[in-house]
C-alpha cells in the first residue's frame, strides 16, 4: 500500500495559525487537520484553513465516527464528508480504532475489546465507510488503560482487523510507547509484527508520566528521547516512513515545535543513509 504524502508533517491547529504565518515552513512536508472542525466552517477562517489546503499536501484524521460503537454507522456524517475530502484534495483519510458514542458522545476514545467478536464488527463498519467515502482508509491503534473482555491480545486485534477489513494502518509510535508500559509487552516486538505494507504514515506525540508503570496519551509535551528512539526502529524495521508531529495543547515558541519537525526530517534522513529499506 503506497504512501500518499512523505517527509515530515505537522498537525494544522486554529490555535497555531497566527504564529504559522509568519513561520518559515519549508520543512513542513505535509500537514493533517480532522474534518469535524473545518466540515462547516466558512468566512475569514474558512479561507485560512483552505489557504493552507492549498498549499501542503493534506491528511485528514477523523475524530467522531466512532468505529467500535455498538450504534449504527453514523452515515449521514460519511455523507457530508465524503464532499469535502474531495473538495479539499485530502490524500488519505484515516479514523481511531475505538468508539466515542453510543447513544450520546463520550468525549474520549474508548477502548474496543480485544475479541474475535469485536474483530467482525469493527471490520465490517470499515468496510461500510470505505465504501461510502470511494476509498480505502486508514485506521489508528489508540492509547489505553483497561482492556475489558480481552480474548487476544492488542497486536493479534489489530492485524485481524487490518485483515478483515483491508484497511490502511496509522502507526502511531507514542500510542505503541504508552500502551507498551501500560500493558506490559515490548515496543518493538510490537512494531515488529505490524504489517509494514500497509502503513500509511506515522505519529508522533508527547505524553504524560503519571506513575512509573502508567503513562496518559496527550500531545501535550515534547517527544521524549525514547519515543524518537522507538521511531528510528520503525525506520529500521519500514523505511523512513511519512511522520507528522502531533501537539493539540500548551504549544511551545513555533520555532520549538518546527525544530521537533526538522528533527523528525533528521531522523528519516539518516535512516535513508543507512540504507534501510521498506519491508514487511
């Protein structure tokens, strides 16, 4: 499965748009933005955001349609979107493993149980938004801190369901750190077992260290040294794979977070030197 975008991205937030201004973004390769927050937006704004759509290429990563729910597929939302991922040129839409509703929104993204059961729904709804929006997505493994009802385990569910629904992968290397830690298992061993074909691109994030044996997912903070060395080990392991910064709150000097996105530019850099190629 090719990569639709390459190079380093940088996750679009209104909050940063003053200070993007006037940055230089030259190693800003592409950038990511979730629908829900731009699906309606017109006016000033609305031409900002378009401004920027325009000039990177765009991922789109969902945030509502809440994949695991045991509600109906929300398809009018799919509907309406379906437009604007095309109006807007995005090259790859990708959505969270996880549900964030019922019969009401949750706020949070909870945790799908790890079962063979829980396989076939989620597989099938996939399927169902693939074929609504006219294209293959990709699908994020998330953060968690319980797993209930587990049968298999988390790498045995993802791949099941990137099988069963043949879908693209989001690999988010912070999501493998947290979840490493909170659950127990190893990192790479974890990235090891991913199938590499299928994977889109990668995040990177900051998280929160509340105890020794518990981490909280929040793209809050700077990437910390582990997380960037777990990155270096998917390189190894995939290739210098499209990565893109994810920070949604207390955001540093834009020179400091463009300075993490010239980091991931370094990294990918030297994996490519070292001759690593895609595989898996």
């Amino acid at each position: 499965m090719e990569t639709a975008v390459s190079g380093a991205g940088l996750g679009l937030r209104r909050a940063l748009f003053d200070a993007l201004d006037g940055a230089d973004l030259a190693d800003v390769g592409f950038m990511e933005y979730a629908p829900e927050n731009w699906m309606r937006v017109g006016g000033r704004l609305g031409r900002r955001f378009r401004a920027y759509c325009e000039r990177f290429p765009m991922v789109a990563h969902g945030l509502s349609l809440s994949l695991g729910s045991p509600a109906p597929l929300d398809t009018e939302y799919l509907r309406e979107l379906k437009p604007f991922l095309d109006s807007h040129g995005v090259l790859c839409f990708t959505e969270h493993l996880s549900y964030c509703s019922d019969h009401g929104h949750l706020y949070d993204l909870m945790p799908i149980p790890f079962t063979e059961e829980a396989v076939a729904h989620v597989a099938s709804r996939i399927r169902e938004t693939q074929a609504i929006l006219n294209r293959r997505i990709g699908i994020e493994h998330v953060s968690y801190y319980a797993t209930p009802a587990q049968r298999i385990t988390e790498i045995e569910f993802l791949n099941a369901v990137l099988e069963e629904a043949d879908c693209g992968l989001l690999l988010d290397v912070n999501n493998v750190y947290v979840n490493s830690i909170n659950a127990g298992y190893d990192a790479r061993e974890f990235i090891d077992a991913l199938p590499g074909d299928r994977i889109l691109y990668v995040h990177i994030a900051g998280h929160y260290v509340e105890a020794e044996d518990l981490r909280i997912d929040t793209h809050g903070s700077d990437v910390i040294e582990p997380v960037w060395a777990l990155l270096d080990h998917a390189y190894e392991r995939f290739g210098p794979l499209p990565t893109l910064l994810e920070r949604d709150f207390n955001f540093p000097p834009i020179a400091h977070l463009l300075s993490e996105v010239r980091r991931i530019d370094q990294h990918q850099r030297r994996c490519r030197t070292a001759g690593h190629v895609a595989s898996g």
